[in-house]
C-alpha cells in the first residue's frame, strides 16, 4: 500500500485557488486522505471522469479571499465554487462533520500531495484507468491507513 500523503510541518499551510483568483483557501492542519471518486456526481459536476480530492480537518480550513457560493450537490453533501469563473473547490457534508474534502488540483502546488485510493469504482467509466495501482473500494471505503 502507497505511504500516507504526510505533510511536513514545514510544508505547511498549504494554499489554493480557483482559475480566477477570487476565491483563495489556505489549510493548517495535515491532510487525512487523498484519492481518486468515480461517482456520477463528481463525474457530472467535473466533466471528467474522476475527480481528485484531498480531506483535511475542517478545523484547519478557511477561506482567505472571496466568498463561495454553495451548491447542494446531494440529500447529504453540498459544493463550494467560485461565482465569477465556476472552479469547484470544496465538497463538504451538510451536518457539520470533522473534515471537508478539497479539489486536490485546485491547490497552488498540487504535487504536494498524492492520491492513496480509488472511491465508488462502481460508477467508474469502463474506459478509463490510471496508471497506479492503488486499493479500490465499490463505494466510500474505509479513510486510508
């Protein structure tokens, strides 16, 4: 199994941002997960097969320019993107929980981190593979070790 995306202190914060620059994030706190989710919702709200995300705790998040606007994505879970250029930059769940889930491209160096699982390869297009060979899961899974 491929190596926790551990983040070294000095490495933190991390940014981010979407095309425009409007709307900017920075994160505090070490990221729990990365991975790849091949859910139609993604797919859908993406316009690519998969969608990239990092989770961090919610606690270490917070916007530093701009304010989003929110798009109930699902019953449970809503998206934050950027009004003047539509970069979707945040999904997170509508009862507050612990973390949040970030579009791992969208931060200013996105080689800082790296994706550890697939999720929902249920839906995943028959089409498309990536070259690594991380663990699958049909839906969520388990957070990676």
């Amino acid at each position: 199994m491929t190596a926790p995306p551990t983040i070294p202190a000095t490495a933190l914060p991390l940014t981010g941002g979407c095309l425009c620059g409007a709307l900017r994030y920075r994160v505090t706190a070490a990221p729990l997960d990365a991975g790849y989710c091949h859910c139609r919702i993604c797919q859908k709200l993406s316009g690519a097969p998969a969608m990239v995300w990092v989770t961090v705790p919610r606690a270490g998040f917070g916007y530093t320019e701009g304010e989003p606007r929110v798009h109930r994505s699902s019953d449970w879970g809503q998206r934050e993107f950027c009004a003047a250029c539509g970069s979707q930059l945040v999904y997170r769940t509508r009862e507050p929980g612990p973390t949040l889930d970030l579009n791992l491209p969208s931060l200013d160096d996105p080689e800082a981190l790296r994706p550890r699982r697939h999720v929902w390869v249920a839906s995943r297009l028959s089409w498309y593979r990536t070259a690594e060979d991380l663990p699958e899961h049909s839906g969520d899974g388990p957070i990676a070790p």
